[in-house]
C-alpha cells in the first residue's frame, strides 16, 4: 500500500514578494493580480503525489510578511518540517530579509527543518536585481534547497513544493505505530505522521 505523509510547511518572507500568491498557485492553480496582504496568517493544504505512488499532505501556514507580525511567526514555524523562505528577485533587500528569516529558523526551529529558499517574480526577470548565481551560492553554503518560481505564470513552483516533498519522507523519522494508531510523541515532536496509519473500520487512509 502506498504510504501517505503529512507535514506542516510554514512561507516566510518579506511583505510583497509573493508569498500568497505562491500558494495561491501550488493549491488553486490561480493568480489574482490584486491580492491583499495576508494578515496574521493563512492556513491551505494541498497533496503532492510522488513517483513511487507515495502521496505528500502539506498543511501550509502562509504567514504575514509585515514587520507588526514578526513575533507572530514562531508560532507558525515552530515544529514545521520545512519552510520556503521567499524573496523578489527584483529586490535586493528582499533577498536580506530572507537571510534574516533563514538564521531565525536554524536558530530557533527544529534542527532537521528542510528549508527551500524561493526567489519569486521569474516573470519580472527583464528587472532582474538579485541574480541566480548569488542566490545558489548563499543557498548551497547554508545547506538549503533554492529555486525560483513566478506564482504569475506558474513557472517553477510546482517544482519546489514537489522537491520538498520529495525530500522530506526520506529526512523525516519514521512514524510509528501502536495499536493502529500514530504515535505523534511527545507535545511538540514532529515526527511525519503516516496518514495510513489512521484506520478506521477497516478503511485505508484517511478521508482529509
């Protein structure tokens, strides 16, 4: 039987480099020109089916990217198995902030987080201000997986989500199982949770 993985993804990045938008495209395949800014957070989830048959839930926080809801952000991060820290590739400063983010989550985050750095906006490339050559060395040196996506034209972002997912069955502990159910451990553990382990009157899988 295929297995079947949860995990909690949380975006961080500055305000305006994409992020909603971002997941407006992996969940709904769709882009509004005139999205407004995220308060607080939003929760969305979407399933990515991998090759061995395998299939990736991602519960997805999609957090504020101003300053005012900074200190809201460990909320969302704490006990994420990974996190796509987002920046504008038109914007210099955007890339900063999201090194800013990425110290943030190797210092206080779960030390086996997968982080993916993202640089949006591929379809303003003709404004291009952080180049991929500097992206991908910053990436490779602080061990983070990188792409660049446009949540506009869709370019690139299935392909990040799916090598998230792909990457993290395989980093994540293996879930356990007692008595037909997941052993989620302790408050805060954040092992993968194996939804075929959820049975319920014979029936595989789960109904999410």
């Amino acid at each position: 039987m295929a297995k079947q993985y949860q995990f909690k993804l949380v975006l961080l990045g500055e305000s305006a480099v994409g992020k909603s938008s971002l997941v407006l495209r992996f969940v709904k395949d769709q882009f509004d020109d005139y999205r407004e800014s995220t308060i607080g957070a939003a929760f969305l989830t979407q399933t990515v089916a991998l090759d061995d048959g395998s299939t990736v839930k991602f519960e997805i926080w999609d957090t504020a990217g101003q300053e005012r809801y900074k200190s809201l952000a460990p909320m969302y991060y704490r006990n994420a198995n990974c996190a796509v820290v987002v920046y504008d590739i038109t914007q210099p400063a955007s890339l900063e902030k999201a090194r800013t983010w990425i110290r943030e989550l190797q210092r206080q985050a779960d030390p086996s987080i997968v982080i993916a750095l993202c640089g949006n906006k591929l379809d303003l490339a003709a404004r291009r201000q952080v180049t991929q050559e500097e992206a991908q060395k910053y990436a490779e040196e602080e061990g983070l997986m990188w792409g660049e996506t446009s949540a506009k034209s869709g370019e690139g972002v299935a392909s990040i989500f799916t090598s998230l997912a792909k990457k993290l069955p395989q980093t994540a502990p293996p879930p356990q199982t007692r008595g037909g159910g997941a052993v989620r451990g302790a408050p805060g553990a954040r092992a993968a949770v194996d939804l075929n382990s959820n049975t319920n009157g014979g029936q595989d899988g789960c109904n999410c």
